[in-house]
C-alpha cells in the first residue's frame, strides 16, 4: 500500500491525516514548527487558530452550519474536537483556543497509524521517491523553497499562483476592560434562556463617540506592505480601516452594528454604534474585538482602539497583524479529487486551494485525505454531490473564473432546490435536509 505523506499540520493538514490513517493507510505528517515559525503563529500546536477563535454559525439555516454537520457525519476530527472545547458565543460556534490546538495536536499524536515528523519540506521530490502520494496543506502562509518547488511544478504560469491579504483582529486583557461601560449582550437575544446573559460584550458608542473613532480610524497610520506586495483585500476578512475608507456609516450597518442590542444603562435604547468582544477562552480572561481585522501599527492600535468606551485602560494581549494569503489557481490546476491534473500523486488541501475559513479549510482537508487514501487502496475517488455543502464548496475549486478568488462556503454554491419555498430559513433548512439526505447516500453506495 502507498504511504501517504501530508506537508502542514494546520486544520486542512490535522483532518487530512486523521481522514487518510482512519482509512487504513500509514500518514507521515509533516510540520515545520516549532523549529520555524510563520509571522501568524504563536504556539507549536497543530491546527492553530490564528484570526479568531469563532468557527462562525452553528446552525442548519446557514451553510458553513451545515458544512459542519456534514463533517461531523464524517468523523471530523476538527469538529469533534471543536465541539469538546466550545465557549459561550450566541448562535456560533466558538473555541478555546489552546485548548482546542492541544487537543487536535493529542489526538494526531496518539493514532497508530500517524507519524508526525518536525521538519520544514523544502521539496515535494523526496516525498514522492518512494512511490507515496503527497497532500499539500502547506497553508496560506505559504513562502520560501516549497513556494517556488510549486511554482515550477505548475510551469510558472502567470496568474497560476496567486495571493489576497488577511487580517487578524485584537485580543485585549478582560480583567482591564471597564465593566461600568459595557453590558452583556446577544443580538435579539438570540440563543438566550430567561434569566441568562448574552454571550458578547458590548461597547455601546454615542454619535459623538462614533464619529471621533472613526476619523481616527481613517487617519491612523497602518503597517506598510512588503515590496512584493500588493494591496489586495478578501471581502470577506476585511481590516476594519480599509472597510471605513468606504463611507462614514459602512462599519456603523457592518462590525458595529448596533441593532438587536438595546443598552440597560441607556433605558434599553439601542446605541448609535456598538463594538462587541467575544469571550476567546474558556476562562473568559481574554476578549477578541469582534470584525476588527487590522493592519494599523500596534501604537496605532492602542490608541486609536482605546477611544472605544470600556477600553479606556485595555491591555492587549495581542495587537491586530496582517499577512499575505497564498491560494494557487485550483480551477485551472487541480481535478475533482483535489490532486494536480499533471501530477495525480500531489493533492492540495486548505486555504491554498482558495477556500476561505476555518471550516472550509478543515473540510478541503477531509476530503483530500479521503481521495488520497483511496487512492493508495486502488479505489475510485469520492465524489460529493453539489447539494451537499461539500460538493458545493469543492466545484467552486472546480469552477472556471478569470479572476479566481478564495470563497467561503454559501447556500449560493448548493445546487437548487428546484421548486420555490417560502420563507429564506426555511429553504435554507430544506436544502439542508436534502444535504445531509444526499451525504448518507453516497455512504450507501460506496
């Protein structure tokens, strides 16, 4: 049987092991840190958190909800452990961190049939002498000898590997929050029982407030790119700066969107603008500014973020950091099972392949693993269906674009239900009955 070898013990890398030994297949994992670091990371723990500690929206009636479903119907390894170290955060899904990293990195150690090696892959061609199959789940960190090992595989091709920027917002210090000025709150509610508090704290900002943050906000000095760099965004993880460049009132209806939030020191009025933090431990010590993504110099940070009542005197436990995402051109270079057209030995998994998010990279793992244990078993791919989350999800990877970008999973990649619903909730749940209805399915027939 052909071994198969993992390069990155991120979510996607962490999954992808865990998916190909549970098939019967011997794993070798390969994971740089801690003897290199990335500019992101801070621990030596596999499948680290870097941006946030929310695996967004728990329920069926949104798509990355059912995309979790539909991996814990696959023996996630991401999921169930994600499950095991949840923290309070409304209607999400959201963890302890380190926890989560030390029990992910705990169970990939502890399986018999995964060997974890600590050193950096500099070139795919070692991997592959021994006739094993490689899963790249390199990150979107992605840089130095095996960038360039890539490049030349792909033929160098312009517009074959490609990059946005990612921004990751500030943790600040609980105990330094000012409790006086902020209250305990979940939009509309939701997900509270009587008696029970919201999951979010909130900073509620009078007009006044709003209008002197977000001049500073413009005119704060932000970190410069690198020479090689272009300043090229994803919508979907925007920094908080270059969102205000967009209008006075565009992070008042986005991030510090105050409705559903009625203030109790303020006769239970709505603020003009809230800035909501989301408890990042289980020992609710550290708080994340929710949709504050950033690139501002770490002074810069401190002041300007400062002017955001209750954080008066907040100590940050870490200052909002931007780096380069990599994703390759997957459309034009990748098959359905996610290995390379011109090299069926090498799978891709993760951001690389331009899926966004946590999840969604933790899914791509799922299912380069899968295929590649297959593989090596001499048996024909899995094919998910396009109204599974999943399906929907890798066509996108699949999908001609002259301008590829990295996307997050949508209801919008989930083929039709084919007849009309009343009701945007409701349809979204019926598409995800009929998903999971498909998944279990495939299982039968395979």
């Amino acid at each position: 049987m052909r071994e198969i070898k993992i390069v990155g013990a991120g979510l996607a890398g962490a999954e992808a092991a865990w998916q190909a030994a549970n098939a019967g297949c011997r794993v070798q994992l390969y994971e740089m840190r801690p003897k290199r670091r990335s500019p992101a990371h801070q621990t030596a723990y596999f499948a680290e958190l870097v941006c946030s500690n929310s695996l967004r929206a728990a329920g069926l009636g949104n798509a990355v909800g059912l995309l979790k479903e539909e991996m814990r119907r696959q023996d996630s390894l991401i999921m169930a452990c994600a499950d095991a170290c949840r923290v309070p955060a409304g209607g999400a899904l959201a963890v302890d961190r380190t926890v989560f990293g030390q029990l992910v990195t705990e169970k990939i150690l502890a399986h018999p049939a995964i060997e974890v090696r600590y050193a950096e892959v500099e070139s795919l061609e070692p991997l592959l002498a021994d006739d094993s199959l490689v899963i790249v789940a390199a990150g979107p960190l992605l840089e130095g000898a095996l960038a360039e090992d890539l490049r030349r595989r792909f033929g160098a091709e312009q517009g074959d590997y490609l990059h946005f920027h990612d921004a990751v917002a500030p943790i600040v210090d609980g105990a330094t929050i000012d409790m006086d000025k902020v209250y305990w709150a979940s939009r509309y509610d939701k997900g509270v029982a009587p008696g029970e508090r919201g999951d979010y704290l909130n900073c509620p900002l009078d007009k006044q407030q709003y209008e002197r943050f977000y001049q500073e906000l413009l005119t704060a000095e932000r970190a410069p790119l690198h020479a090689f760099e272009q300043e090229k965004d994803f919508e979907g993880c925007m920094p908080i700066e270059s969102m205000a460049r967009r209008g006075q009132d565009t992070i008042r209806f986005g991030p510090l969107k105050p409705v559903g939030l009625p203030d109790p020191h303020a006769g239970g009025r709505e603020p003009y603008a809230v800035v909501q933090l989301r408890q990042d431990n289980a020992a609710a010590t550290m708080f994340n500014l929710v949709g504050f993504q950033t690139r501002l110099t770490w002074g810069e940070q401190k002041r300007v973020f400062r002017l955001i009542p209750g954080l008066e005197q907040a100590e940050f436990l870490r200052f909002g950091v931007m780096h380069r995402n990599s994703f390759i051109n997957s459309p034009r270079l990748l098959k359905p099972e996610l290995c390379l057209k011109t090299d069926e030995r090498i799978y891709f998994a993760g951001q690389l392949t331009g899926v966004e998010g946590y999840v969604e990279s933790a899914a791509c793992g799922l299912a380069a693993g899968r295929n590649a244990a297959r593989a090596a078993l001499g048996l024909p791919p899995l094919c998910w269906s396009r109204q599974t989350a999943l399906g929907g999800l890798l066509g996108w990877l699949q999908t001609p674009n002259a301008n590829f970008q990295p996307m997050n999973v949508t209801f919008g990649l989930i083929e039709p239900l084919g007849y009309k619903v009343r009701g945007k909730q409701n349809k979204n749940l019926q598409i995800a009955q009929r998903a999971l209805a498909a998944l279990a399915e495939m299982y039968e027939q395979k």
